[in-house]
C-alpha cells in the first residue's frame, strides 16, 4: 500500500497541470428524480476534451445516475426523469431530435457489474464494430479485436481461446473483456462505473495505463471508491454527496487542499 | 487485538454455555424432524402421482392394444383366366367370386386336414361377403390372374370380439349376424391356422368407416386432420404471440392501457376451449363463410386458445433475460430492436419454444370447440386429395374421433377408441421430447 500511495503521488506530480482546455461536456442544473426520490441536485459541471475527470463519493450518492445521465441509459428505466442541460460539443443530448442509440456509439460505457454477452469472447468485442459497420472485412474485424483486447488488458489471457464464452471467465477477466468491448466501437467518450472494482492490483495497473493511453484521444469519466486511483488516473475530481455536486476542480487541488470539509473527511476516510 | 484481551479481562457471563458439536441441541433436533417430515410428504405426493400414472397407463394400454391387432382368414388362392372370364360374363359377378372363394376354402380345409360339416352362409357371418373384395382385387390387378395370392380377409367384429375376450360364448344370442354354433367352426379354423392375429394396419391408415364397419375402422385420416390444423395454430400462433409479448414486454409504454390487455390476455388463457369453439362457428363459419368441419378453421379456433398461453410463457421468458444484457447491448450503440433480436430472444428461445410446444399440445388434445365447428369423427371419411385441400376439405381431428368412437353403441369401436388415445398419447409424447431437446439445444450456459 505505501509505494502504491508514492506511485500515486508521483503519476500526480507527473500529470500537467489544467491549462484551459476544450470542454467536451457540459452540463447545466442536472435533477434525475427515480419516481419520488430525487437522486440528483442541481449538478453542474464541464467535462474537459481529453482528461480523465474522476467521479468519487460514498456509496448511493448518484455517482451512477449521473453518469447514465451522460449516454442517457437513463431512458430505459421507467421510473427515472432527467430535468437540465447536458451538451456534448455544444449540442443538446436530451434534444427531441437526438437519437439516444446514435449518442450511446459516441459515448461508450463500461458498467459497474461486468456484464459480457453469453456469446464468445471473439462476438463479445466483434458486435459493436459489426452493427456499426465498422469493419470491411472479417480481416479488418480480427485487427479490430485484438487491438481492443490488447487495450483492456486481456489478449494474452484469451487469445487461445477467443470462441470459448465470454460468460465463462472469471469476474475480473469479464469486466477487462467489457472494457474491450466499449472501446472496440472507438466512441469519442468512455464512461466507466467502477471498471477496477473486481480487479486485482496487475489488471488494476494495466487498466489504469490504458485509461492514461486513451486519454489522448478520449474524454473518460470514471466512477472510482479507490482515492488511490482518482488520484493516479485522473486530472479533475468531482466529488458527490447525497446527490449533491459538493465539490469539483483538479485532482491535485482536490486531494491536497480541499475547500469542503465534506470533501476533506471522505478523502481521509473519516465518513462514507 | 484489542478486543480479544478486553473479552478474556471481562467476567464470563457474555459467553453462551458450552454446547458439545457431537450432540444434537433440541433446537437442531426440532429443526431436522420438521425437514424429514417435510421430505416425507413431498415423497408421498410423488409416489401418489407415479401410481395414478401407472394405473392410467396399465388401463390404456390394456384397453387399447386390441385396437392394434384383428383377426384375419389368411388364404392361398388362385383365380384362373377360364375363372375369371366366366365370372365377368354372369349377371351377378360378385357372386360368382363368392363360389371360387367357398371352393378355395374347401381346398384349404382339406390340405390341412380340418373336416368339418358347414354351411356357405356361415361364412357370410364369419368374415362378410368377400366375392365384392376379390372382384375388386383382380379388377386392379388383371396381372395376378392365374398366380398364387394370399388373402387376408378381417373377420367380422363379433368374431374379432369373440377371439380377444371381449364377447364370450354364453353371451352370444343367434341372430343374422352370428349364431353360437358359428363359433365352432372359428375355433376349429383358428386351430388349423386359418384364422389368426394379425397387426391392424387399417387402423393405422384408415378412415372412419361409420357405424357398422367396426372393423375397417382407422384413426389415419383424423390424423391427417389433426396434422393440418397443427400447420395452422404453428403457422400463426407462433409469429403473432412472440411478436405480441416482445412488442408488449419490450417496447411498449407502460400505461393503463397495456395493463388492461395484459390483464385480458391473462383472462383469455382461462376461458373454456367451448367458448372459442362457438366463436369459431360465428366468426369463421357463420360471418366469415369458411367451410365447415375444415381443419382450417379448426386451426384459427385453436390458434385464439393457443395464443395466451405462447403469450404468456414468451413474456416469462423475455423477462427472465437479465436486464443486464439489454444495458450491454444498448451500452455499445445497439438499438432497441437490435437488442431485442440478438440478444434477448436468444436467451429466451428455450423458453419460448417450450410454450410453444406446450401450447401446441393442448390444441392437439383439445376436442370441445371442434365438435362445434363440426369437426365430428364421422367425417373423416378418407384422405385429402393434395396438400392445399388438406386444409379445407371437411375431416375431422383424432380426440375429436376418439371421442365419436366412444360414444357408439358397437364395443368394439370402443377398444378403438382407446386405440385412438394410445396413439394421441404417442404424439403428444413425442411433441414433449422434441420440447426437451430443443430446450437442452438452445440453453445458454452462464
Ligand atoms: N433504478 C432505480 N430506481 C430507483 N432508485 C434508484 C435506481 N437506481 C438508483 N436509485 C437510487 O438513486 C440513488 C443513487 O444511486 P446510484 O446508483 O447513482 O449510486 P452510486 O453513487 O453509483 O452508488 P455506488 O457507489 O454504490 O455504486 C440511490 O439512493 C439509489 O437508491
Ligand atoms: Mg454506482
């Protein structure tokens, strides 16, 4: 645990420090109500082109909600209403023009549960590119699916054995497959909901640096419980409290010095 | 750490009494006769269940094995050319054949060495007149004129009742169609082979040969009907009800509105088949002008009882798809639709099929609503001429000549009627395997 908490420091130390960047999302007096309970309050916040904004916060505090706000996943539970402003490059995403399944390729997810398809692992990652015509070839399509494999870690664990079901690994293996299967159809944003929580400290390492690697390209938000990784991974911090937005910035500002005494107590892990 | 030395510093009285493993407290002991008593009625109710079972089969199978088996005069015969001229020349042609028979039957008797006194007319009673059979054999096949054929002629039903126990010799009262004294020459041909068992084909194959005609009785063409109507209930039961419960379950809006349909087709699955049989008549018949005891409208009136229970059984399955493969599926850009048909209706494929099949069953063994639109047994009297009027061509269905069998006053339409349900209960056996192995082919290991 020590020299992971020195890494950390380091790879902080590391990151450059928020210039003015590009935001890619925005969001504007955000309210999910589930029925009669109101999950989220009033949140705003910017969502930078190409950073990692890291999404911390005790259990239940919406941290979810929110995020299926962002592909608007939302839309399948009956019970759940958004109320707000959320823009992706300035455009309107609850738009009555806007095809949810046309922004869900855009913004990818990776979600809390691993949840691959009781289909092969080679079908799990090929599906994304096939519906959306992304390949040319079964040729194109194999290159494809290495290079996503690759990515979430997991190519050399199963390329022996890429028809074996993806439902057949275990639950560490399934969420890294998830992974590759989300950044298979290259969306322009990567959500993910806690996709290191039933990893080991090994497959913890190579999903961060693939985070870091996609980062170039990608704006990610990730849903986190490991202060560690916030800090390792991630250049802003929203932090989250009963549905509230308590506090947002970057990371460093955040877990250094704080301006919310909400924030200070769950960082050091005196509530949560 | 801590908490440990506190405990030991603290006075004992926290501490429950030492209780040995190697003992039953009485509260484990309650707790495991209750599950063994429990364990006990479960298995009463089995063993209760497999003996009715058993005692239905027994009484079927014993019933209905007779059915499969009739009595036959098997004889060599030989018709000459000379013969067969001179029988075409008469006035009463059939008669004639009749004479060529007695006199073959003789020669029979006689290679066997059987001798005993009858009259021709015995015969008549024992196995009909069979001059019309012969003269239609030669009639279609001119070719085995002069060669050596062998015939083998159903008894009649009083002697067939006579050899498998059903009529027994104290109850027979002479009339025209069997005396006592009759019987004796049946027992001296039985022994001399002349008469024996032989498998019932026509019964297999044939039709329904009407009130008199016990003997040439077969459930062949009600099975074809009962085929046709299953083409129709499959045809259309299957595609409107998976595409009512994916529409109703998937995508429709949750409203008061949807409530109401899903409560009416919960209702639907408990009216009784006779509703839907009336319905049929005034709908199908009636308004609509479709032939009558078609297997046609057999089918559509079978469809409306079919589909709840597909209805039904499709939504349970569609629901039983984790919603988690529906995120998935919608996580990487797939579309409802597209979500629907690549993943979730495989995964509940097996169960779909299994409703299905289950659905399909009960309309095979459903007999009310066809005597209504008058799918009745007497009139299924011979097969379709070609596959398409299979469809409207009146015929009947097999429970519903089952049940027409069984409701004549002859016996031995009775022993048919149990024959019937032997082979019913082939096919809906038959029906429930295939359920069992599509649902182990399409089950999905997690
Ligand atoms: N489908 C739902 N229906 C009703 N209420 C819900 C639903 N999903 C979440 N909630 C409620 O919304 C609140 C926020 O839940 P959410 O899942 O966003 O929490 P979270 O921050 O992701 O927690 P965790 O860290 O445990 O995953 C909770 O109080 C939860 O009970
Ligand atoms: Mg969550």
């Amino acid at each position: 645990m020590k020299t992971m908490l020195t890494e950390a420091d380091n790879t902080v130390a590391t990151v450059p420090a928020a210039g003015p960047r590009d935001t890619k999302i925005k969001a504007r007096k955000v309210q999910v109500y589930y029925g009669d309970t109101h999950a989220i309050k009033d949140v705003d916040v910017d969502l930078e082109d190409k950073a990692v904004t890291a999404f911390i916060g005790p259990s239940g505090c919406g941290k979810s909600t929110f995020l299926r706000c962002l592909n608007r996943m939302n839309d399948t539970i009956d019970v759940a209403r958004v109320e707000g402003e959320i823009t992706i490059d300035d455009e309107d995403i609850y738009d009555k023009k806007v095809d949810p399944v046309q922004l869900r390729a855009k913004v990818g997810m990776v979600f809390q549960k691993p949840n691959p398809f009781p289909k092969s692992i080679y079908d799990n990652v090929a599906y994304g590119p096939r519906i959306h015509g992304l390949a040319k070839s079964k040729a194109d399509l194999d290159v494809i699916v290495e290079k996503s494999l690759r990515r979430g870690a997991i190519w050399d664990e199963v390329k022996d054995r890429l028809t074996a079901p993806g439902t057949g690994l275990s639950g560490g293996q399934q969420q890294r497959l998830c992974i590759a299967r989300a950044v298979a159809t290259e969306p322009e944003v990567l959500l993910m909901d806690e996709p290191c929580s039933a990893l080991d400290p090994i497959a913890t390492a190579k999903v961060e640096e693939l985070i870091d690697e996609l980062r170039e390209s990608y704006t990610i938000v990730i849903v986190t419980h490991s202060m560690q990784q916030a800090a390792r991974v991630s250049q802003r911090t929203a932090m989250f409290h009963l549905g509230e937005l308590v506090e947002f910035g970057d990371t460093k500002e955040i877990f250094t010095n704080p301006t919310e005494k909400r924030t200070q107590d769950y960082i050091t892990g005196r509530f949560g | 750490m801590t908490d440990a030395t506190a405990a030991t510093g603290a006075p004992a009285q926290a501490r429950r009494p030492f209780a040995s493993l190697l003992t039953l407290d009485e509260h484990t002991k309650r707790r495991n006769a209750t599950e063994a008593r429990f364990k006990a009625y479960g298995l009463a109710a089995v063993l209760a269940g497999l003996f009715f079972l058993v005692v239905l089969f027994v009484s079927i199978i014993s019933n209905g094995i007779p059915a499969f088996t009739r009595m036959v005069v098997e004889l060599d015969f030989t018709l000459t050319q000379a013969q067969f001229d001179e029988a075409e020349s008469q006035l009463l042609k059939t008669g004639a054949y009749q004479g060529y028979f007695v006199e073959g039957f003789d020669k029979a008797l006689e290679e066997r060495g059987v001798e005993v006194e009858y009259d021709a007319a015995v015969l008549d009673r024992l196995i009909g007149k069979v001059g019309g059979i012969m003269r239609e054999f030669y009639a279609a096949n001119p070719d085995k004129i002069g060669e050596e054929v062998v015939f083998e002629l159903p008894t009649s039903s009083r002697v067939d009742g006579y050899f498998n126990g059903r009529l027994k010799r104290e109850d027979v009262s002479d009339s025209r169609f069997l005396e006592a004294s009759d019987l004796d020459l049946a027992d001296e041909l039985y022994e001399a082979g002349i008469i024996k068992s032989d498998f019932n084909w026509t019964f297999i194959t044939g039709a329904d040969s009407g009130v008199d005609n016990p003997g040439g009785a077969g459930i062949g063409a009600s099975v074809v009907g009962s085929f046709f109507m299953m083409i129709v209930v499959l045809a259309l039961s299957l595609p409107i009800g998976v595409a009512t419960s994916i529409y109703l379950e998937e995508f429709a809006p949750k409203n008061w509105f949807t409530d109401l349909i899903e409560v009416n087709i919960s209702n639907l699955a408990a009216v009784p088949s006779i509703v839907f049989g009336i319905l049929g008549l005034a709908v199908f018949i009636q308004f609509a002008g479709l032939p009558q005891s078609a297997p046609l409208v057999g089918g559509l009136v079978l469809t409306l009882m079919t589909l709840p229970t597909i209805i039904i059984s499709t939504r349970a399955s569609l629901k039983a798809v984790p919603p988690s493969i529906r995120d998935a599926a919608l996580g990487v850009g797939a579309s409802k639709m597209q979500s629907v048909f690549h993943h979730v209706l495989p995964l509940a494929m097996p169960g779909i099929l299994t409703g299905t099949i289950i659905g399909l069953a009960q309309a095979l063994g459903e007999t009310a609503p066809l005597l209504l639109i008058g799918m009745v047994g007497f009139v299924a009297r011979g097969y379709p001429d070609s596959f398409l009027t299979g469809f409207t061509e009146a015929n009947s269905a097999m429970p519903a000549q089952i049940y027409t069998w069984a409701a004549r006053a002859d016996a031995s339409f009775y022993e048919k009627a149990w024959g019937g349900i032997i082979v019913l209960l082939l096919f809906l056996m038959t029906m429930n395997i295939i359920a069992i192995i599509l649902r182990r082919r399409f089950e999905r290991r997690w």
